[in-house]
C-alpha cells in the first residue's frame, strides 16, 4: 500500500511539472525509438544487402581465364588460357574442398522465337550445378536442366523469368512448349523464380536462357567455356580453394602459380565479408547515435529529479525525523527515476514495435524491396534496455544522493 | 536517560560563526515532564534537534541512554529517531498525499514492521487519540487540532521512550491546544519522557520542570508545582 502510494506521488509529482516531466519522457521515448529502429533497420537493411548479393548466387566464385605474364618452363608470356569443361570436372576432382563447380559456355544475340514473338538474348550452356551455384531455383510446374539433360545432350531449356514474360504473357507456366533457337525447336523445363538480384558479369539471370552445356557445345560449336563458377564447402574456404586452383591450373596449362593475371577471379565471399563489415560499421554508428540521443534523454531526466529533489526537501526532513535512513530515500527517488525511465522506454518500445509492424503491411512491399524489412532483434532490445538502466541509474543517482545526503534540521525548515 | 554535559552547538552562516548553544548542562530522566521555554532565537529549538538526535552538538557530550550520541553515523541517528524519539511539530509535518492511518504507519515502515501488525497499531494509535474514524481522512480533510492528534499517535508509533514537541500548540486554537496538552499529560502518567518546547507560559505551567533558555544559555532550571 505505501509504495503503492509512492506510486500515486510520484504521479502527483509528475503533473505538477507536466511540461517538464512530458518533455523528459519525450527525450527517453525518442532515444529509445532512435536505438530501436535504427538498429531495427540496419538489421533489416543488412539482411536485404546479403539478399540481393546472393541473388547471383551464395558464396560463389567466378574464374575467367586470361594471359600469362610469366614465363614458365620455357614457354613464353602472353599466352591464352581458355578452359573445358573437363577443367571443371579436373579441378572437382583434385580439391576436396570444392564443394560445386560449373563450366558456363555463352552466345550473345541469340534469337529465341515462340510464335509471333521473338526476342534478342544471351543464351548459356551450362552444367546442371549451375542452378544451386547460382540460386536459380525453378518456378513451381517447372524444373532446372539436370544430368540426363546433359548426358544425352537434349534440346531443353531453361528461361528467366522476364524472358518467360515476354515470350508466353506474364506468370504463363510455358513447361514442355517448345521455343526456337536459330531454327532448332528446344523444349521449355522450367522458368526461374522470381529473385532480387544486384550484382551480375553478364546480364541479369531473369533475361536469359539456359541449356545443357553439352547441348550447347553441340550446337554452336564452341570449344572454350567463357569461365567457371564454383563454390568451397565452407566461404571461410574460399580463399584456400583460389589458391588450389591457381595450383592444379597452373600445373594444368603450365603457368606459374604466382601468376595472379593468368586467371582472372570475382569471389563474392570477399564481398560478404564487405557487407559484414560494413555493416557492422554501419550498426555501431547507428548505436552510437541512438545511445547519445538516449544520453540527452538522461541527463533531462536527472535536471527534473533535481527538480522534484529540490520541492520535496520537507518531505525528506520528516521522512528522516521519523527514522528513514539515507538508503531508504535514495530508493524511493530512484525508483521514481526509473518509473520515469520506464515509461518514456515503454511508449518508445511500443512506437518502434508498430512502425516496424506498419513495414510488414502489403503496402509497404514496394519499399522493403530497397530498405529490407526492420527487425527488431532480441539482442537490440536487451542491449538497449541495458542502456535504458545504465542512464536510469545514472540520471536518478546523483539526485537521489542529495536528497538522502540531506541535513534533516535544514530539510525541516524549509 | 538524557544527560547533557556542557553541549554547545556553533552555525556558519557564511563566514560567520553563530553561537546557537553555549555550554548547557542538564540532566532528564526517564518518565519527567518537561518544557523547555525561551524567546526565539534562545536556542530551544536547537536543544530540541540536537536531543532528538537530529542533528548533533559542535561541543560538549550528549548521553542518552547512556550512550554518546556525538560521532554516531547518520544510519545510527535514524535509527535512534526511530525507536527512541517520537516527534511533534509545530506545523505538524504530514505528509499530505497519505492518510491519517499511512502517516501513523510511517515510523513502523522505517522499522520495517509487517503490514498487518503495522496497520492495527496505527488504527489502535489513532483510537489513542480519538481519531479512530478518520483514518482514511488525508490531513487537508482534518482539522488542526485533528492533525496534531494524528501527528502525536504518528509520535507513539514505535513506543519511543520520549515525546519530543516543538511548539505543539503554536499553531492550534486554544481549545484545540488543551486537548493537545491534555494528550501529553496523559502520555506523562504512562510513564513517557515528554519534553515540550515552547515560549507559551501556561503550557509551561502544566509542566513539572521548566528550563528557561536566554540566548543559548540555560538560565534556570525549576521545579513546577
């Protein structure tokens, strides 16, 4: 009951300034929104980056070949290295650690037909891990090209989804019609799923056409792959596995392995790594804003305890006539600071709980799409209500103190 | 027991020193009536804070109980108020967002008493000093004379061995400080040490010792009837 009237003065205490206190609350309720939804964000925000960087595929390697520019048991510099599809299938072989690997052949300016409508396009040749590799995954009613595909080297083909648009009407499921390519019926397998995709080397997947790398060979006679891709068993691998495949390359085309500019690499785990580093920036900057803006909200909240403090000094003389020791009034102003905390904290939660549920309407799809969906994580809001009980602590100490430090026959005249 | 010997209390005010006590000696036993009586600024209420244990002397010693209070830490002190002392104010010092049965349960919170124990002493304080019905009554529903009573039972909570009063009637009528007077003289007869300070001499005369203080100095000390 009396601390259910603490309660109840604090509440006292808290309209007689409500300017004052209303203010305080605001600069809690702010900074917690700021530490919240930043953070809320800049997690959403770093889940979208990594998203749509894997739409080209999750922790993979792209290799071209190039030019020698060492010597290297008595040949010459200059030379091309082109590869095979054997070199794919060798270097699967000689690294364990080479968890997928594909050769991808390409053909620019391929004209594709169906009926009345053709399209100009870049067609690949490729082998049926290139659809893991490359986080294609086929729309439902549809598949990706597979082994038998390449074993017996079927005309069949595989379209991006904007492709598929253009040619059979948007979301058609064109699975078994038959497309032309240069005058050579091809059989459609699957379309691609839809994907966010933000980085390429040729072209974004959901224009292009896909068959079997045999096929492909086959038709347009190509004896050289444009490059390879591949994956290591684990990205923290990957850099293990470039170094490998300078080395059974190199021992393979008879280039020293030293020679950076034999072979030309994209690892994209290098920009994972980026991402996970700048995002980590990225957080802490955030973090720190928001904990300063909550650090301002503290030191209101200590100037109205000072406040509060200051127009109870009678109260706190008679509390101590009557045998309250000093520790007894330092807990009651700090638990008033606390509430004041708390609840300036609660209105912020609840704030930045509903602006990050206002993101998960259907509305808002559109922008999600860039900024990713805000996430408020189990760790933001411990860690942030750590920080809320740090400044709480702090704010409420120093006037808490006061009060309990007072000299009793002066607190009783006032 | 209070045994005061050569107690001395000196204020700063800013630079100044003000001599507030000057080397007052006296001795009160357990159960006297007492007024301690003097024109402002004679230094009684200072006798009265330093007795309470509210503050403590520049000089000299205070025993109570035998025990030498100058030197003791705050916690002690607050410790002291609370089971020895009970005090009455001039302007009452209730609080006023808690009711007539809160502010008599105050002093038991500080002894951390159990809540129920807590509330039927304060109801049965209350009853003491014929207020039983206006428990739940907040002090701006009560009457002066009414909230001194309150403030006295809140003085009783924790059976002190002493009543302190400082100008208890000072702001009553007088019909109202009779019965506040009348109050202590009972209090007497229950064995209490009751030490009233006051610069009303018919308070006084109710009393059965009177120290007269002047300018911080005790001037006489005389038995009443």
């Amino acid at each position: 009951m009396y601390y259910l009237k603490l309660v109840g003065q604090f509440y006292q205490d808290m309209r007689r300034q409500k300017l004052r206190t209303f203010l305080t609350m605001f600069g809690i309720c702010w900074g917690t929104i700021a530490v919240v939804l930043l953070l809320a964000f800049g997690v959403g925000l770093e889940a979208r980056s990594r998203q749509s960087m894997h739409g080209m595929g999750t922790n993979v390697v792209i290799l071209w070949g190039s030019k020698t520019t060492m010597p290297f048991e008595g040949m010459g510099i200059g030379r091309q290295i082109r590869f095979r599809q054997e070199d794919a299938e060798y270097l699967e072989r000689k690294i364990p650690q080479m968890a997928l690997i594909s050769a991808e052949y390409s053909k620019w300016n391929v004209k594709i037909i169906y009926k009345k409508n053709a399209r100009s396009i870049t067609l690949k040749g490729v082998q049926p891990s290139f659809g893991e590799l490359r986080n294609i995954i086929p729309e439902q009613g549809g598949r990706f090209l597979n082994d038998l595909d390449m074993q017996h080297s079927r005309r069949t083909i595989f379209l991006g989804n904007k492709l598929r648009d253009a040619l059979f009407g948007e979301g058609s499921n064109p699975a078994g019609r038959v497309v032309m390519l240069g005058g050579v019926p091809y059989t459609v397998v699957g379309v691609l799923q839809k994907k966010t995709q933000n980085s390429n080397y040729s072209g974004s997947d959901e224009n292009m056409a896909l068959i079997p790398a045999s096929t492909f060979r086959g038709s347009y006679g190509h004896r050289y792959a444009d490059n390879l891709v591949y994956r290591a068993v684990d990205p923290d691998l990957s850099e293990l596995v470039n170094k490998d495949v300078y080395r059974e390359l190199g021992r393979r085309f008879k280039f020293d392995p030293a020679d950076k500019e034999a072979l030309s690499l994209w690892d994209t785990t290098e920009g994972d790594r980026f991402i996970k580093y700048f995002f980590m920036g990225f957080k802490a900057f955030l973090a720190i804003a928001g904990v300063f803006t909550l650090l301002v909200g503290g030191i209101g909240v200590a100037n109205i305890m000072y406040v509060v403090v200051r127009e109870r000094r009678r109260e706190v003389g008679i509390k101590m006539a009557l045998g309250a020791t000093g520790k007894t009034i330092l807990m009651q102003f700090m638990v008033e600071t606390f509430l004041i905390v708390a609840l300036g904290a609660g209105v912020g939660f609840g704030f930045s709980a509903a602006v990050v549920q206002v993101f998960k309407l259907p509305i808002m799809s559109n922008v999600i799409i860039y900024v990713g969906t805000p996430t408020i994580s189990p760790a933001v809001a411990l860690g942030t209500m750590l920080v809320l009980g740090i400044v709480g602590f702090s704010a409420g100490y120093a006037p808490a103190r006061r009060a309990a430090r007072m000299d009793p026959v002066r607190a009783l005249e006032f | 027991m209070i045994e005061l010997e050569k107690v001395s209390k000196v204020y700063r005010m800013g630079t100044v020193p003000v001599v507030a006590l000057d080397g007052v000696s006296v001795e009160i036993a357990a159960g006297e009536f007492v007024s301690v009586l003097g024109p402002s600024g004679s230094g009684k209420s200072t006798l009265m804070h330093l007795i309470g244990c509210l503050d403590t002397p520049s000089g000299g010693t205070y025993r109570l109980d035998g025990r030498r209070v100058e030197g003791l830490k705050r916690n002690d002190l607050a410790e002291i108020r609370n089971r020895k002392i009970g005090f009455v104010f001039q302007n009452f010092n209730l609080l006023g967002y808690a009711t007539a049965l809160e502010n008599v349960e105050l002093p038991m919170v500080y002894k951390k008493m159990r809540g129920r124990e807590r509330k039927s002493k304060a109801l049965e304080l209350l009853g003491l000093v014929g207020l039983g019905d206006r428990a739940v009554h907040r002090p701006s529903e009560l009457s002066g004379g009414q909230r001194q009573r309150v403030a006295l039972a809140r003085a009783l909570a924790n059976d002190p061995e002493i009543i302190l009063a400082d100008e208890p009637t000072g702001n009553l009528d007088s019909q109202s400080g009779r019965e506040i007077v009348q109050l202590f003289r009972k209090l007497h007869q229950a064995g209490k040490t009751v030490i009233v300070v006051t610069h009303d001499k018919t308070i006084a005369a109710e009393t059965r010792r009177v120290l007269n203080l002047f300018d911080g100095k005790l001037v006489s000390d005389s038995p009443n009837h």
